[in-house]
C-alpha cells in the first residue's frame, strides 16, 4: 500500500507540472482559476494534518513517558544529547553548505555570474530590532492551553505532558492506568486518522504540480533561475547527506530508510508545512524503523519545533551567492557572526509555510554589505524552493531522532521489532 501511495504521489507530481504548464500556455485564466483551486485543496489538508499534530503528540508523549519512561538517568542524558544533537546536525549541515558553496563559484561556469537587472534606488525600511522583553514566557507556560494548542505550541504542550505525566504517577493504579488506557486510544485514533490523510497525497501532489508550473514562468528568470537551482540542488544535496548519516547511524539499509520517510517528504513536499509531517514522522518512527517512542515522542515535536535544518541551507546559499555576484569578499569571521545570529532566528522559525519571506535577516545582510534591493530581489524564490526546505527539515528530524536514539542507547538493532512486539 505504501509503495502504490509512492508511486502514485509521484505521478501525480509530475501529472500536475504538466497540467500546470500546458494551461499556462494555452488560457493564464483558467490556469490562474486552477491554482486558486489547487491552493484551496492543499490548504485544507494542510490544516487537516496540522489539526492532529497537538493531540498525537501529547497523547505520543504521555504514553512513552507513563508505559516505558526512562530511568532518572536516561532522562537526564537525554536532556543532554538532544540539545547537543541538534546544534552539532545544524552547525555540520551550514559549515558543509558554506564550503559547497565556495567550491562552486571557482568552477569556470559561476565565474561569469552577475546581476544585470534593474534595482529599486531606494531600499524598503531596515525592520527594527525586537526590544527584550519578558514575551517569551508566554511560550513556556501559556496562559491558554487550548491557545496553545491552536497555535500549535509544542514545546509548551510537550512541558504541560511531561508534568501531567509525573503528577499521574502520584495517583493510584488503578487511576493510573484508566488514564493510560485513555491516552493510548487516543494515540492509535490519531494515527488512523493519519493514515487515512496519506492516502489522498497523490491528488495533493498534482494539486501541488500544477500550482507550481502555473506560477514558476511569473516568478523566476535569468539569473534568479540559476539561483533557484543552485539552492534546490544544495538542499537536495543535504538531504541525500542525512539519509546517509540516518542509514549509517541507525544501520538501516536505504531503501527501508527511504520507504519509512515517503509518506512524510511527499506531505512536506505538497503542504510545505514542516510540522504537518510530524503525525507521519512518528508512525514511521514507530512502525517502520521501530525506533523506540520514549525517544521519538520526544524528540521528533521537539525538532519540529526547534530545528530548522533548511536554514543551515538556504540562507548559506543566498548570502554567498548574492556576495558572489556583487563580488563581496566575506571573512571567516563574517561568516561566523552570520551563523550565530542565524542559528536562534532558525530556531524562532515556525513550521509552517513561508511562501513570502519576512525580512528578518535584512539588517544582517546590509551590515555584511549586501545591497537591501538585492537580497529583497532574490526572496521570491523562497516560494518555489520552500516545498524542498520543507522536506529536508523533515528528513532533519528524523536524522536527529535516529542519532539520539543511538546515542542515548534506546535504538533497537536492525531488523528487530520493539519490545512492545515480541511475543
């Protein structure tokens, strides 16, 4: 069943830019009419799926941490790896694009590169610094919990679980165990129900297709298509390098690592919605490369929330190829300031869509010396490109996820089922 969704997702992708491109030609009316329709479809299953992710991963959660929580011990080290995990993927997949990049621009064919288009003379507003204040409170322990619910706020719905988890223990067995009972149902509901959203993926695909192609041939050209290859191609490249980190650190084979992630990088691919893919993340976790749910209930929400491994990518890419172009020698210090500012912007960065950018690195690339209309010139882009961000910063989490499980100790071998299965 799994690989005929594959396989039919992938028609579908390539039915919908054929589609898409042959109405362009033939009636831009109709074409503009069939996206706004195809817009309407991947919306709604995007909100489907977003719609389910608070409540599988509250429900992942509660049950990994009252059936088979961890020792004292093991929760502490896994206080310590996943932090550590997460910065060193992110820090190694930016270091390794910078050094792509740089290796790139001294073949003959990037030599000739320059931005020969008219600018705006002046520059839109540099947005102002956020002023510190104490807002961020509100993120750890919201005042609303159904608030935080609907705006899917996974690091307060995690925390609320994880208390609600150790307050449980406080109850008697018998209670115990009716609120056990309660979450498991509610955890298996939930991946019926996304089971049941992975099967119309082939239709958002062709919905996903034929959006694209309509509106590509409006978006890119000359030179922003180089960039917008070059950028796709470099985050098709980070994603081919945490397969491989996934299938050496957990030894699975790849075919069996790629066939647990389709299901995950298609809906990331037709949503671009990142936390969308999480109900599809944990399954595959769980049922798939029987990766054990104290481990993945954690870690994969977390990731969603917090690691943006597209951001290690994509703003690498556009810094050097802007400075390429313009011919700005950037330093190594430059660049490391760059990374450090970045990394906590990536981590604010929300799981959702991001067609339109929002201008908030504009003030760092000014100060390295990159023209405000230039960087602005090449944000457009981000709307084609971001079903591929999308898809590597799913492929991070569940990277991140085999590494802790491994390093934490909790990973089953290869091949074998989880303890909850034998027998």
């Amino acid at each position: 069943m799994k690989r005929s969704v594959t396989l039919l997702s992938l028609g579908g992708l390539i039915l919908g830019i054929l589609l898409g491109a042959a109405l362009q030609q033939l009636d831009p009316a109709v074409a503009a009419r069939s996206t706004t329709i195809a817009d309407g479809l991947i919306r709604a299953w995007t909100n489907a799926l977003r719609l389910i992710v608070p409540f599988l991963v509250v429900s992942q959660l509660y049950v990994a941490l009252a059936v088979r929580s961890p020792s004292a011990g093991g929760a502490a080290k896994l206080g310590m790896v996943v932090p550590a995990v997460f910065v060193v993927l992110w820090t190694m997949m930016a270091l390794a694009t910078i050094a792509v990049m740089f290796g790139l621009f001294s073949l003959p064919m990037f030599q000739g590169l320059s931005l020969d288009v008219p600018i705006l003379e002046e520059a839109p507003p540099v947005p102002s610094s956020p002023v510190p204040s104490t807002s961020w409170i509100d993120e750890v322990i919201p005042p609303n919990l159904l608030a935080a619910a609907a705006a899917n706020n996974l690091l307060a719905l995690m925390l609320f679980t994880v208390v609600l988890a150790l307050a449980a223990r406080r109850l008697p067995p018998e209670r115990q165990r009716v609120l056990e009972l309660g979450f498991t149902a509610l955890r298996d509901a939930m991946l019926v129900i996304v089971a049941w959203l992975i099967r119309p993926a082939p239709l958002m695909l062709v919905a996903f297709g034929l959006r694209f192609a309509s509106l590509a041939g409006l978006r890119v050209g000359g030179l922003l298509l180089a960039y917008a290859t070059l950028k796709i191609a470099l985050l098709l490249a980070g994603v081919a390098v945490l397969y491989l980190v996934s299938c050496v650190a957990g030894r699975f084979s790849l075919a069996r690592f790629a066939r647990a992630l389709a299901p995950a990088q298609f809906t990331a691919l037709a949503t671009r919605s990142s936390l969308a893919t999480v109900p599809a993340l944990l399954a595959a976790a769980d049922r798939d490369l029987h990766l054990p749910a104290v481990t993945s209930s954690v870690v994969i929400p977390l990731a969603g929330a917090t690691l943006k491994v597209s951001r290690a990518v994509s703003e690498p890419v556009q810094l050097l190829f802007l400075a390429h172009i313009l011919g700005i020698q950037l330093s190594a210090e430059q660049l490391a300031v760059f990374l450090l500012i970045l990394m906590p912007l990536a981590i604010a960065s929300t799981g959702t869509p991001r067609p339109v950018s929002t201008l908030r690195l504009l003030p760092v690339y000014v100060s390295l010396g990159i023209p405000a209309p230039y960087y602005v010139l090449t944000e457009p882009v981000t709307g084609i490109t971001d079903p591929v961000d999308t898809m590597i910063n799913t492929t991070g989490y569940m990277t991140a996820n085999v590494l802790v499980s491994r390093l934490t100790g909790t990973s089953v071998p290869a091949g074998e089922p989880p303890a909850s299965e034998v027998g």
